[in-house]
C-alpha cells in the first residue's frame, strides 16, 4: 500500500507537471475542498474493510459462473460478443463525454472515468433475473467482462485520458492492473467452489450480498467520523447529474444495440442491465487503495452513490415492465371467454 502512495506522489512531484498552471490551480482546489484528511487508523481499517468486502464479494460473484454455460455460450458467442461490446464500448464513452459535458477537474474526472471502464457485477445478475431476462447469458456475461477487465480496464482508461489535459500520467495503471489481478483469484476460488461444491453456492452468495451491504454503512460512517462535512463533495450537483445520466444511458443503448443485432426479447433486456451497471464495489476499491488519500479525499464513495442511483433507475424500469406484463396479460384474459363462447355454437352447428 504504501509503495502505491510513493508511486502515486512520485508522478505529481515532476517540475513539468506542477508547472502548468491550470492543472496546479485545479489539483489546488481539490484539495482544499477535500480537507481534512482522514485520521490514519480509521484510514487503514477502511482499507482493510474494503479489501476483505471485494474478496467475499469476488468468491460469492464467482459462485454464480458455471463453467458449462460459459462454454456454452463461448460456443455460441453473438450474444456475449454484443454484450461486451455495450459494455466496453458504451459506458467508458459515456463516462468520457459526461465528464467533458459537465466540465469535471482531474480527480473528478479520473472517479467517473473508472466507473464507466469498470466490468459488471452481481447486482446487474439480480436486475436481470427481475426483468425476467435470460439469466445464463447475464451471468456469462458478467463472467466475461471481468475476466476482460484485465486488460479492457487499462487501456481504456490510458485512451480516454487522453483526451484531458495532464490526466496521462495521473493514472497509476500499473496499480490497477494488479488490483485487477487479484481479484481474479478470489474469484476463481468461487468457481472452484460452484463447480465441486455446488451445494454452498447459494450460501456464499447471500453471504456476499449481506456483507456488501453492511459494508456500505460502515465505510460511510467511518468516512463520516474521518472527513466530517466534506463528505458532501461526492454528492456535488455535478457528480450527481452525471450518476444519474449514465445508468439511464447505459439501460438505454444496451436495450438499442441488442435490438439492431436481433436478439431476442429476453436478451436484450438482459444486456441492458448487464450494460448500465457496474461493478461498484470493484470501482470503490480500486479508487481507494490506487489512489493516495490526499488526492482522492473522500470521492471515493462516489460509486457508492453511484450504484444507488443504478438501483433506483433498474428499479422504475422494473416496475414499468411488470405493470405493463399485468396489464397486458389482464387484456388477454378479458378476451378468452368469448372465444369459449363460440366453441359450443360451432360443435351445435357440426351436430346439425
């Protein structure tokens, strides 16, 4: 961890990045508004909280992979291939062009950016099964776009930087890449652990679900206690807006993009879940142990806020398909009597 901080410093303490002036004027103001920094223990116990949270989370998200219906679905992979290309292709996009729309600074900037390049997670497995979507190839999916978020990720982020002034070096890539790496392997043991113990399966995954939520107000409140006031920096209006624009993008050209390619009802609505969410606890991790506190302040509960707002948009898309289902199968049975009417009429006019 602390190799990652000196890391981290060592690429802000270049003469030719403190020399230009507007990037020391932003990187100035972030951290005046990101004061004061959070006390030391409280700093490592949230560290320690997240790493334990993102490995049961991994092993649990593993869990749910099958090896037969990845094989199956590798075999067979127009739906997967139009999946990942949503999912790399839309949010990292959206991430960029909101942050340029909204006019974020670097930190902000990077936070966003992160979260659009992250892979897809467990929650977008439980949209999909309440949208009645095809739940083999959501959790395929989710399969495939985080064993690809080891390369995907990176590179990504080292395009779209590009595009902001002196953001190149200010990602540690390297960092990420090993926190990518290592949550393979917990991931891996789930697999493992579905595969020659099926029968835990579904106990390691609730047991994933409990402790990330529990999580979730722990770190909060740590935060809280540490950085008092100036935790409301992540509910910013700017932050916010972007938040709730990218899931509703996301939903949206995942439902489009699958609909172009002529995938099936169930799939589309299933890569548009896959599509709009992220794995936030994957993200909040990445941010927090990558990056040195004394940049990132407490913004790195923004996907935090972010997966809220994810839930909360799933949630209204949710409601208005079951409503539309109840309506249109109440249409349907109004109209079966009279169709059973007819029957008889026409078994008398035979007997005739």
């Amino acid at each position: 961890m602390e190799d990652t901080i000196d890391y981290t410093l060592d690429l802000f303490s270049g003469p030719d990045l403190w020399g230009n002036e507007s990037f020391s004027f932003n990187m100035s103001a972030a951290n005046a508004s990101f004061v004061p920094l959070m006390p030391p223990v409280i700093n490592k116990s949230i560290n320690l909280i997240l790493v334990i949270v993102i490995t049961i989370t991994m092993i649990s998200m593993g869990c749910t992979m099958e090896v037969t219906k990845i094989k199956d679905h590798i075999l067979k992979p127009k739906g997967v291939a139009i999946a990942v290309i949503a999912q790399y292709g839309v949010m990292p996009l959206t991430a960029f062009g909101l942050a340029k729309a909204f006019q974020l600074t670097e930190i902000p900037a990077v936070v966003v950016l992160i979260c659009g390049c992250c892979p897809g997670g467990t929650l977008s497995n439980i949209l999909a099964l309440a949208l009645k979507g095809d739940m083999n190839l959501s959790i395929v999916m989710t399969s495939c776009s985080t064993l690809l978020a080891l390369g995907m990720m990176p590179l990504l982020l080292y395009l779209y930087c590009q595009g902001f002034a002196n953001l190149q070096d200010f990602v540690p890539y390297t960092d990420i890449m090993k926190s990518l790496a290592m949550i393979l392997v917990p991931c891996g043991i789930g697999i493992l652990v579905n595969y020659y113990r099926p029968q835990y399966s579904k106990i390691v995954t609730r047991a994933g679900i409990i402790l990330l939520l529990l999580a979730v107000v722990v770190v909060c409140t740590l935060v809280t206690v540490g950085v008092g006031g100036s935790i409301l920096n992540v509910l910013a209006p700017r932050l916010m807006a972007v938040g709730s624009l990218m899931p509703f993008i996301g939903y949206s050209f995942g439902y489009i993009i699958s609909s172009l390619f002529r995938l099936t009802h169930k799939e589309r609505r299933t890569v548009a879940m896959e599509t709009g969410c992220q794995n936030v606890q994957l993200c909040t991790t990445i941010l927090k142990l990558a990056f040195p506190q004394e940049l990132m302040g407490p913004l790195f509960l923004f996907p935090f806020v972010f997966g809220v707002l994810q839930i909360v948009e799933a949630v209204v898309l949710i409601v208005l398909f079951r409503s539309y289902q109840y309506f249109t199968r109440n249409k349907k049975e109004t109209y079966k009597p009279t169709e059973t009417e007819e029957k008889p009429e026409k078994s008398s006019d035979v007997a005739v």
